[in-house]
C-alpha cells in the first residue's frame, strides 16, 4: 500500500518544529491528538476566565461599600496621593506642605493606585474596581495554565470553576486593598516559572523572577520566598541551574533597590515596625475579640487592646526587651500559649474575615448579592461548609507533591501555601490576608481529591489491584479447600 501522505501547507512550512512537520507528512494522528487536546484545554482555561470575570463585574456593579476610604485603604490612597503630587512614599495625610517619607506600607499597591489614578483622575474608583475585577479573572487564567500540566482536563474544570465562584475571590476586587494585585502578580510568577520549567527557557525564568519580586514589593510576607525556593531547585537540579539562578537574581532586583532606599529614610515608620506590630498582635488570642469590642465601646476590650499597644510601643523602642516581654507572657501559661498557636493556621484558613465587617466583606457592605436568596446564596453556604474540608484537602496535596513527586509548579505551590501558613502563623492569621493564595489551596484541593479517586477507582490503581489479590487469594483457598473435602470423601 501506498504510503498516505497529507497536502496540507503546514507540511511544507519551515517555520513549523521539524518533528510536528515530519507527523503531519505521515498522516500521523499523534499530531491531529495533540492539537485538539491543546485547544479542548485552552476553551476551559478561556470559558473559566470569562466566567470569573463576569461574577467579579457583576459583584462590583451591584454591591455598595458603604465607607470604601477606611481602615488600610485610608494608608493606600494617601500614598498614591503624595505619589501624585509629591513624588514621595509617605503616609502622611494630603497636605501642601511636602511630607516626610517612609516605609511602613509596601510599595507595589500604593504604585498601582497612583497609576490608575493619574489615568482617571475623574472616574478613578470605578476605574480602580474594574481593572482589580480584570486582575482577578486573570490570576484564574495564570493558574490554570500553570495547573494544565499535572491536572487533566476534568479536574482542571473543577479547579477553574471553583476559583471563579469562590465567594472571597469574588468580592475582594471591589475594595480598595492589595490582595487582588498582589494574587495576580503571585499567578503570573506560578504561571512564568511552569513556561521556564517546560521549556527550559531563562528568558521565561527571568519573567517569574521579576514576577515574584513585584509581588513581594507588594507584600513583603513572600520577600524570602523566591530565593530560598530558587537557591534550593538550583542545588537539587543541577540541569536546571541556570534557569532557577536566573530566577533568583531577578526575585532580588526589585525587593533589593526598595530595601536600599529603606536604609537612606528614618526608620520611624518602617516595614519592620509593621512586622512587629502584626507579631504582637498575633499572639494575644483575644485580639480580633477586643478590636471587635473597642469598636462596640467595650472597656475590658480597650483594656486589652490598651496592653497590646503597650506591647507594641517596646518592641519598637527595645526590641529584645519587648521580645522578652513576649515570652514571659506566653510561657505564664504555656499550655494556653501552645493551644494557640496550634489552633492559628485553622483560623487562617477559615471562612468568617476576623479584623472586617465579617463574613466575606473587608468593610461594611451593602445590596450584596450573596445577600439575597438566590443562586449564589446556595452556592456560598455549600462552600461555607466545604471550606474545612477545602483546607484539609489542601494539605493533603501537599502531601501528594511531596511524595509522589509532582514537579513543576505543584511543588512551588505546596510550598508557597505551607511557607505563607507558617509564616501569618507567627504574626497575625487574618483569613483576608490569604484570599490571594485561596487560587493554589483550590488547585492542591483538587489535586489530592484526584489522585485519591485515580487510586480507587482506575483499574490498575492501588485498591482495586488490591482487590483483586485478596479475591484471587480467597478463591484459590476455597478451590484449594474444596478438593481436600473430595479427597478425603474418596
């Protein structure tokens, strides 16, 4: 027979890889699967995205943030004022007079702020929420082409569907706050290093470099993360090397310049003072309590909250003696202390925001449509209580990862979620504040319900081989015992 050979122009095309040109010209159906099984992914990642994106708007155009200046938005839009008009990172309200600069809030969102408010200097708000709404749909995108590798196509829909109607990722882009940009540029480095990894490629380990050090800028939490991931990929892949090294001078660049200009300023309003603060603050129990009560007009809660600031005002004057201090509280009652501390990463992970109006809302909310009884109410009580289990789930994939060995970025996810758990574990654990990361906890979920139900249910999966043992076993014994039964009648 004749061998069959295709006509198609993509054949002749030199710009096409020598090996997909070679399959085309055989009539290879290798290539023809390939493709389709590119696209049928590339339509989920895409549907996924549209449908984060529309949630996100449509929250946006309906609920109304009664005070959406307040608390740490009051801090982002004075610094994108003084940015504006002063060309200074200061905190200080909006004066004429130029203010004195600091360093207590990163700089990344406060940058963004100014940005988009220089280029709406009318419409900024509404301008500010959109463009965050975008952000979000995007960082659903970056994960899934991140995931695409170690999730099949079923699964990668469950992942997909639950990070567009999980119902914090859908309300957070509303408000003024740095978790919307600050999860998108953490995608964007997930989604940059997978493309370095799979193509061996520096230039795409650079983009995830910069990416991780624009997102620590942004967050100072995920500073250390980059490079102690990168230096230990470095040292356990020596194929590799270069791309994890290039990743780990460009994580640097950006952090490193803007802890330069920290040592040139006072060190009054510091990053580090912030740092101590959400220390102290994390570990009092009773903290998220009595800020709740100094609000309502508690006086046990002013109290409380009266020590704390004491607390607070020695660490920064006298840090070992404050630390100190510290200590000999805890260990007054070490058993409380442990309990804790133990009890910290379930808080973090928990559904209610504790230092917030509660529930999913960072300030008071109003016409929410997870308010009315309607479909996203049903949906946000069955979340409400997957949500322990979602976490729960998540550990277990990083159980999966590590001794399965899943590469890629499921590795750097499970340790980016046990790095940042670890890390709000010792200062405060403010649900809000992994809203960003709620993206890679749903793909590890995921993953570990995978691979459990790969190994219950696929034939040659370790149960059913199992199985198929014991049953074999059994019915070799009953055959085994049926013949000496006839023997011994003969």
């Amino acid at each position: 027979m004749a061998e069959r050979r295709l006509s198609y122009p993509l054949a002749q095309a030199t710009w096409a890889p020598r090996h997909f040109r070679n399959l085309i010209r055989r009539g290879c159906p290798e290539a023809i699967g390939m493709s389709r099984q590119k696209k049928r992914t590339a339509w989920i990642i895409l549907a996924c995205t549209l449908l984060a994106l529309a949630l996100r708007l449509y929250f946006t155009n309906v609920a109304i943030v009664d005070k959406p200046i307040s608390g740490d938005a009051r801090d982002y839009t004075a610094y994108a004022w003084n940015l504006i008009n002063h060309s200074v990172f200061s905190s200080a309200a909006p004066s004429p007079a130029k203010p004195v600069p600091d360093s207590y809030r990163d700089p990344g969102y406060p940058v963004f702020l100014a940005a988009v408010v220089s280029a709406f200097p009318t419409g900024w708000y509404g301008a500010v929420r959109w463009i965050q709404c975008l952000l979000g749909a995007l960082t659903v995108l970056a994960l899934l082409a991140a995931a695409r590798d170690w999730l099949r196509d079923g699964w990668l829909i469950a992942a997909g569907v639950l990070m567009a109607v999980w119902p914090h990722c859908i309300t957070i882009p509303t408000y003024i706050l740095s978790e919307t940009l600050f999860g998108f540029l953490v995608a964007m480095a997930l989604a940059a290093t997978n493309e370095a990894i799979r193509r061996t490629d520096t230039r795409w380990a650079c983009a995830g470099g910069l990416m991780f050090g624009a997102a620590a800028l942004t967050n100072a939490v995920l500073m250390p993360f980059a490079p102690m991931v990168a230096a230990i990929f470095a040292w356990r892949s020596p194929t590799e090397r270069r791309q994890w090294l290039a990743l780990l001078l460009c994580a640097v660049m950006l952090p490193g310049a803007w802890l330069a200009r920290g040592a040139t300023i006072d060190a009054g309003q510091s990053a580090g003072l912030r740092a101590s603060t959400n220390f102290v603050q994390g570990s009092w129990s009773s903290y998220h309590a009595a800020a709740h009560g100094v609000a309502a007009g508690d006086e046990t809660s002013k109290r409380i909250m009266g020590t704390i600031d004491g607390e607070v005002a020695e660490m920064a004057r006298d840090p070992s003696a404050g630390l100190h201090a510290i200590l000999d509280r805890l260990q007054a009652t070490p058993r409380d202390s442990m309990s804790w501390y133990l009890s910290k990463p379930a808080l973090l992970w928990s559904w209610n925001l504790q230092i917030a109006s509660g529930h999913i809302y960072p300030f008071a909310t109003s016409h929410s449509p997870f308010q009315v009884r309607n479909a996203l109410y049903a949906m946000t009580q069955l979340l409400i209580a997957m949500n322990d289990w979602m976490a729960a789930a998540a550990l277990a994939g990083c159980l999966v990862v590590a001794f399965r060995g899943v590469g890629g970025t499921a590795s750097l996810s499970s340790m980016l979620l046990l790095y940042v758990t670890a890390v709000y574990g010792i200062l405060q654990s403010e649900p809000r504040y992994v809203i960003a990361f709620r993206g890679e906890e749903i793909l590890l979920a995921v993953l570990a319900v995978a691979t459990a139900t790969r190994a219950i249910f696929e034939p040659n999966g370790p149960v059913l081989r199992h199985f198929r043992r014991t049953t074999s076993r059994f019915g070799n014994e009953k055959a085994g015992g049926l013949a000496d039964g006839m023997d011994r009648a003969e």
